[in-house]
C-alpha cells in the first residue's frame, strides 16, 4: 500500500509521517476485558518464588529475593507539571493523586526489563536443571547457586538482541547463573550499558544499524546452535508473563496502601513503548487485576511510534516507521524501535486505551522536574509517560475524564544504573530546556 492509499485509510499517518506529537484513542478497545488467556500470571508468579530463595543468596539486597519495584505518590511533580514552563511542556492540571511506579529501580538490572527479562532466562535455567536431572520444582532453589549448577550452564548459552535495558536484564542473570551470554545492540544502545555487560562477562556484539537488525541477527546465530536459548523481543510469551505478574503484584500494593480501584476510584497508566513486550505485558496484567476500571496508554516517541501504527492502521507488525518515511532515531534509546511486536499488537488491540507521541525535547525537562520535585532519578526515555496527562486531564476520546478519586500511574521503565556523569549530563540538559541554566 502506497502513503496515498495508505492516509486515505488511516488519515492519522499523515501527522505520523510529520513527526507531530498526537493522542490516538483506541475505538477497538473492549469493556469489559476479553477472557481469552494469553499467559498464565499465577503460574509465572510461583515459578518467581520458586526462584526467589536463589535470588536472596546471590543477591543479598533483593529483601526475600522478590523483585519488585516500590509504588511512589509524587505530590510536588503533580504540582510541578500544572505550572507554566513556557511551552516546553504542556500544563497538567490532573485531578487525583499521581505515582511514580519505579521499575527504574528494580533490582539486579534498574529497569522494567528485570521483570520479563530475567524470568525469562530463570525459566530456561528451570528447564535445563529438571531435564539434567539436578532439580526438581519441589526442591530449595538456593541450590542453584552451587557450583554443579554453573558447570551445568555453562554448556548451554542465551541470546538476545536489545537497544539496552532487555540486554541488560538478560546478560546480567545469565551471566549470574553461568551461562553463555550473547546480546547483539543496536546502534541506539548507549555506550555505558555495553560496557556494564562487558564487566560482567557478557559477550556485547555491536550493530551500525537499528534495533529490528540486532535482532534478526542475533536469531540467526541462535538458531545455529541447538544449545543456545534465544530471547525473542518481538515474539515472547515468557517475557509477556513475566511482565504480566506486574498487574498482580501492583494489586497487591494498591491494596496494602488502602488504595480501591472501582467505577468511582478510576485507574490511568502511562507506559512508555519500545517494541511493546513491557508495557503489553504489563497491560495485560493490569486489565486482567483491575478490569474495566483501568485506562492503559502506550507512550512513543515522535520517531518511532511503532505501536501506534501498528494499532492504528490494523497492520500490526506488517508495517514500520520507515515506510511511512520516519528515521526511528529517538534519544529515548529504549523506545527505538521501528516495528511493533506482532504478539503485543494483536494482544493489545482489545486491552489498549490509546497512544500518544512524544518529542524528545521534551524528555529531558521532565527528567529535571521529577529530580529536582521528588529527588527521583529516571532515565530519559522512562519520562515519556508523563506526556500523555495533560491530553487525558483535559479530555480525550471516549476516555473518562479523570476526577478528583481518580489514581494517575507513570511507569518508570528505567534509570537507576545510569552512571553518574550521564545523570548530571541529563539533568543539566533539561534544566537548560527549562530556562533554569
């Protein structure tokens, strides 16, 4: 199909096409939430504990060996975000309370990748063990960090093709267990991350070109080898469950912080989007914990809003950024991404609520206002979910407009392992876009 024919169909590619920042509201969406299961979260969510005893041994600061992120209300951010800044971003007046869910501080790997990521390659290590005959789903998994264990696994090896964070999840557990580890990064990682993976034994092969090329690659190689265990990104359901014990585990917060969600309490969740295995898996549980009284947003950037075309058009992972003329350079390195996952496309064109885009100048400044409002450190592209609140606040759609019981989640994807000298960088840069510097 031709850009004509194509804008004639879906006249949203147009402004796509431009680079301009939209909200797309999703008239496929369905209420209540579809019954199918794609993946079994309790079954995901006993296998975490089943690790969790290893995972306390070989990482002493990871309280009982769950990984789980806190769920922070950010007051003074909220306030921030409804004071003129000139342009630079949009006002936000939001009624309710807003939070901050701090996947960036995730432990082992600082972002939202530890949770598909990790049990991901947790799972393989499962497999391998039984089949070996050295474990069973009965036994204390704290024996998986003796030495006879990394012997094991260290036959066997793990691949994965990432623009950053997902290599970093998969590189540092595999590594940890005594696997073989491969990420193949596109040309959008960041240099610190590659060389992190680097310190900790991982093999980091290097791609000029974008993320969807890494990944190719990385399959191909994989496939050569039958002991090699590949982390498909675009095709995952390991990483859709491990993603998806988040809408459990966010329930049971809510719960303890005496926070209801129901037709008077109104729940809203800003994901920031890459390929879609995060935010889709996390949407996923969400709908499946919180029904219909939760409002689910995908955030892009202006460059690479895959997820959008993709939902927008119905063509799913069929078409990329490119063809409608877009570069998919971004500085939000974790939202480069080109083509849309067919998986997450296809799951999330009945549980999403909508897409919105977001330029990149625009990143920055949020990073400086929640450093400077909250003392919370995110990494640019994790800032992408704060855009999408002013649209939803003053109305958008079909979408409720939020009131004053209605709860505001910004999940923060990443950030906590930004080395020092990088965070200043960031900081110093939205400051600047703020007029502050």
């Amino acid at each position: 199909m031709n850009m004509t024919e194509l804008i004639k169909q879906t006249p949203l590619v147009a402004d796509m096409a431009g680079c301009n920042e939209l909200f797309w509201v999703n008239p496929k969406v369905k209420r209540p939430v579809p019954k199918e299961e794609i993946v079994n979260i309790d079954e995901a969510e006993a296998r975490l504990l089943r690790f969790a005893p290893f995972i306390a041994k070989v990482y002493p600061e990871v309280l009982e060996g769950i990984i789980e992120s806190p769920l922070s209300e950010i007051p003074e951010m909220k306030d921030a975000l409804a004071m003129d800044t000139g342009g630079v971003l949009q006002l936000a007046d939001i009624p309710g309370r807003l939070f901050l869910k701090c996947d960036s501080h995730l432990p082992v790997s600082g972002s939202v990748k530890a949770r598909g990521g990790i049990y991901e390659v947790l799972k393989f290590a499962e497999e391998v063990a039984v089949e070996n005959g050295l474990l069973t789903t009965e036994d204390d998994y704290s024996k998986l960090a003796d030495p006879e264990f990394r012997q094991l696994f260290s036959r066997y090896s793990v691949a994965v093709g990432s623009t950053g964070n997902l290599g970093l999840s998969i590189g540092i557990m595999s590594a940890r267990l005594g696997f073989q580890v491969t990420v193949h990064m596109s040309a959008d990682a960041r240099q610190w991350k590659k060389d992190l993976l680097r310190t900790k034994g991982v093999t980091v092969k290097e791609y000029p070109d974008d993320y969807e090329a890494a990944v190719a690659q990385g399959r191909r190689e994989a496939q050569a080898d039958p002991r090699c265990h590949f982390v498909d990104d675009e095709n995952s359901l390991d990483l859709f469950a491990g993603y998806a014990v988040a809408g459990k585990r966010l329930k049971a917060q809510m719960d303890a912080m005496d926070i209801t969600i129901d037709e008077q309490h109104r729940l809203y969740v800003y994901l920031p989007c890459g390929v879609g295995g995060a935010p889709g898996g996390v949407t996923y549980g969400i709908r499946e914990y919180f029904g219909e009284n939760a409002w689910c947003f995908f955030a892009e950037p202006t460059h690479a809003p895959c997820m959008m075309l993709a939902l927008a058009t119905g063509m799913g992972n069929r078409i990329a950024v490119k063809d409608i003329g877009i570069d998919g350079i971004t500085e939000a390195d974790g939202l480069a991404v080109g083509r849309a996952s067919a998986l997450v496309a296809k799951a999330m064109e009945s549980r999403l609520d909508g897409c919105f885009t977001v330029d990149d100048g625009r990143l920055y400044p949020y990073l400086a206002m929640l450093q400077d409002t909250e003392d919370l450190f995110i990494e640019p592209s994790a800032c992408a979910g704060f855009a999408g609140l002013a649209c939803v606040a003053n109305g958008i759609g079909e979408v409720p407009v939020p009131d004053e019981n209605s709860i505001h989640i910004v999940w923060a994807t990443g950030g906590s392992m930004v080395p020092e000298e990088e965070k200043e960088e960031y900081y110093r840069k939205g400051c600047r876009k703020l007029g502050f510097i």
